[in-house]
C-alpha cells in the first residue's frame, strides 16, 4: 500500500511541475504603424491594432509587439528587425506578419512592389519562422480611411502626424475607395503558394469602416479637433492611425479571424467589456475610470492586464466584475 502512495505521489508532482513549468505562447507581431506599440505620454491617443490584442487572450498568450512606425518588408529585414524577432522564435511561437502600407512608397530604403519583391520578403518571413518551428500568420494591410473617388496625394503616411484640423468638409462620397492596389493581393498569393494561414484584414476593416460611413469612420480614427487632446493641441485629420477606441474595435474583430484561421487560438481568445493597463495596452489606464464608464445594471467585466491596483469605488447600480491577469495585482492599504 505504502509503495502504490509513493508511486501516485510521484505521478501527483510530475504533473504539478509539468503544469507549472508550461511556457507560455508567444505571438510575435511584425508591420508597420497600422500594427505598432505608441507612446502615451501627456495623453497621447494613437494606437496600433497590435499594441491592443493582449487584452484580448489569456495569460496562455504572450503578444510581443515588434511593429514600427514607418517600416516596410523591406526596411524591417535591412535595419536588422527581423532577426531580433528571427532569434527569438521558439517552437510553437506564432508570427503575424503584416506589411503594404509603406512597401508602396516610392522612397527606395523601403519600395517593394507586389509579384515581385513584396512576395519575397512575405516568403522569407514565412520560411524562416517555420525553420525556428514557429507558426506564421499572414495578412494584408488594413484599408486607409478614403471616400473620395481620388485619393489624396501621399507619399508618406507618417506626414499625416504633421496635419493640424481644419475644419473645412472634403469632398467625399459614400464609397470607401481602395489606396492599396496589388499590395493588398500580394499576401493572399504568398499564403495560397506556401499553404500559410491568412487573414484578410483589408476586407475585414473596410466591411468596417464603409459600415460605419464617411463620418463614423472618422471615430477609429486621429480626428481631433483642436483642444480635444492635450497632446495635440491643434488637432488633426489622419486617416491612417487608429486612436484608442479605433485599435481595439479592429484588435477585436482581427483576433476572431485569427481564430478562425488558426483554431488551436480559439481557446486562448477572450472579449472584455473593459480592458484597463497601465502601460496604455488597454483602452483605459485609470481603473476608475472604466468603473465610471461601465453601464449601470448590466454585468460588466473588466480585464486588467498589468499594474498594482486599489480597489476602485464602485457605485450599488454597477455589476462589475475584475479579470486580473498574472501581471495584475490589488494593493490592499493598512
């Protein structure tokens, strides 16, 4: 009998510590300032669709956000990114690889063109994650914010920091009108000839953004008018970055479609009413402030991804309940 309590005993603590020790699964992001992590300092609204997804998975997930303002296939591989990302990759890692914006500029540190040199950089993105025994995700640029029949001149998206509001209405129709061209095909070829999942995000965002029409549409969006954010004291018009809210509705409709082209996330896969971090991931900073915005008599689950917390006041109308991840805790005054 003694011996069979030792033998289960034995059993008990090889599972505990086989548990215990499971890494946790990395999905490393690579893109452009679609995709990219921002600074929030002074209040600063811009957000990268990439910058949000941790909020939506579990502890299991660990997004690592490589995505750089600016950045093409191109310049991402010859500034030496790509092999930070390279070199980390771990069997069973995932890589969602999303390029276009800037590979269409004309300037050559960063120009590919699709059929050409766009499709092998995507290619080479794709073999050598699954040379480390890594899992590659591909997808293709989210669409610009355009309603006019002839898209206005751009030669670089990261200008658009530089506008100021001005109030005066552009001649736009009803009709989002496509920026991308073959930039937006390229990736659906790559992924149909190396067998790679592949998640339009293009038809995702713009099913979106002409939903929500020329003046909607603005919301996802760096509209402020002058005064609405410290940070941008005159305001601007940037139909290419997402603000806050912008990057969440899109982190949330693309990390389904990431799950249903990739089913082993599925399980991984969580929707939050309210995701709170103190390192802007979330779309709010101050846990207060989501308890203040949840809605009275309807349960409300609120995610905090990472911080040390008080616990905030919570009016009797309001049914909120916290989701803490592992890098959240409460601190309890004496």
């Amino acid at each position: 009998m003694r011996r069979y309590l030792i033998i289960l005993f034995s059993l008990i603590l090889t599972l505990c510590l086989a548990s215990s020790s499971k890494r946790p699964i990395t999905i490393f992001m690579i893109g452009d300032s679609t995709m990219a992590n921002k600074a929030i300092d002074n209040e600063k609204p811009e957000r990268g669709w990439g910058m949000a997804l941790q909020g939506f998975f579990t502890d299991d997930i660990i997004v690592d956000n490589h995505a750089v303002n600016g950045r093409s296939s191109k310049s991402f591989i010859d500034e030496g990114r790509w092999k930070v990302v390279l070199d980390r990759i771990k069997p069973g890692d995932y890589v969602v690889i999303q390029f276009g914006h800037n590979d269409e500029k004309p300037k050559e540190d960063r120009h590919t063109d699709p059929g050409s040199t766009f499709d092998a950089n995507l290619t080479k993105f794709i073999v050598e994650t699954r040379e480390r025994g890594g899992k590659p995700i591909l997808m293709n640029a989210v669409v610009r914010r355009n309603f006019q029949a002839q898209a206005p001149a751009n030669d670089d998206d990261e200008k658009l920091r530089n506008t100021v509001f001005t109030g005066e209405k552009q001649p736009e129709g009803d009709v989002l009108v496509d920026t991308h061209g073959d930039y937006i095909v390229a990736p659906r070829n790559v992924a149909k000839a190396t067998n790679t999942p592949f998640v339009d995000a293009n038809r995702i965002t713009h099913e979106l953004e002409q939903g929500l029409g020329p003046e909607g549409s603005k919301k996802l969006h760096m509209w402020f008018k002058p005064g609405e954010n410290p940070s941008i004291p005159n305001g601007r018009e940037d139909n290419t970055h997402y603000n806050v809210y912008g990057a969440h509705v899109v982190a949330g409709l693309l990390v389904d479609a990431m799950a249903k082209e990739v089913p082993a996330l599925k399980k991984y896969v969580r929707h939050y009413d309210f995701i709170v971090a103190a390192d802007g991931h979330g779309n709010y900073m101050d846990l207060q402030k989501a308890v203040d915005a949840a809605p009275a008599g309807k349960k409300t689950v609120i995610r905090i991804l990472n911080g040390e917390w008080k616990k905030p006041s919570i009016p009797k109308n309001k049914k909120i309940k916290f989701s803490l991840s592992k890098n959240a805790h409460w601190v309890y005054l004496i």
